[in-house]
C-alpha cells in the first residue's frame, strides 16, 4: 500500500467521523431545544397557577433576560487575551511528538534509498 492511499484513506476516516460528530451535535441541540421549551411551558404553568399570568410571563421573561446577559459577558470576556502561564516545559508533550515525526519521516525516507551494499 503506497503512501498516498494510506493518507486518501486516512482522510476519508477523518472526514467520516467529523460528519458523525457534526449530526450528533445536531441531534442534540435540537432536543436541548425542546427541552427548553418544555421546562418553559410546565414553569409557566405552575407560575401561572401561584402567581397570575402576568407574573409568570415577567418571572420567565426575566430568567431567559438574565442567562443571555450571563452569556453576553461570557463571550465578552472570552475574546480577551490571556497570558499564558506554561513555561516553555509545559511543550514538552508536542515536541516528543514533532520528534517521533521527523524520526519517522527520515526512516522512511532511508528505507527508501538503494544503495549498493559493498
């Protein structure tokens, strides 16, 4: 098997899984919604019955008012830049890697020199 079927199919597995994910996480915003719609309407109900109509619909409206102010300021904050507190240590883990890469990249590429044995 050549290098470049071995990397073809590498990527066809990759994309697989990436698409599977994607469905998924689909699937399950689409029932996060639903779930959020039906705690909705029972919390409205039972507001409803303590409290009024109007109460309820403001209580509700408040709580959903205050998650997206909760979610604005958390994707404020989030855009900050924030310094990192690794040393160069903390890298180690990559450059073991980017070294059994180019190990393996000048293996392969001896493996594929001929030369004559004397």
């Amino acid at each position: 098997m050549r290098i470049e079927h071995i990397a073809a199919d590498l990527a066809d597995r990759l994309a697989g899984r990436m698409l599977r994910r994607a469905l998924l996480a689909a699937a399950i915003a689409a029932l996060a919604l639903v779930a959020i719609y039906q705690f909705t309407n029972a919390g409205l109900l039972a507001l409803t019955a303590a409290y009024g109509e109007l109460d309820a619909t403001l209580t509700v409206g408040a709580i959903y008012a205050a998650l997206a102010l909760v979610g604005i300021i958390y994707w404020i904050l989030q855009g900050r830049a924030v310094k990192s507190s690794l040393p160069a240590s903390g890298r180690q883990g990559e450059l073991q890697v980017i070294m059994l890469v180019e190990a393996l990249m000048l293996g392969y590429t001896m493996a594929r020199r001929r030369e004559p044995t004397p």
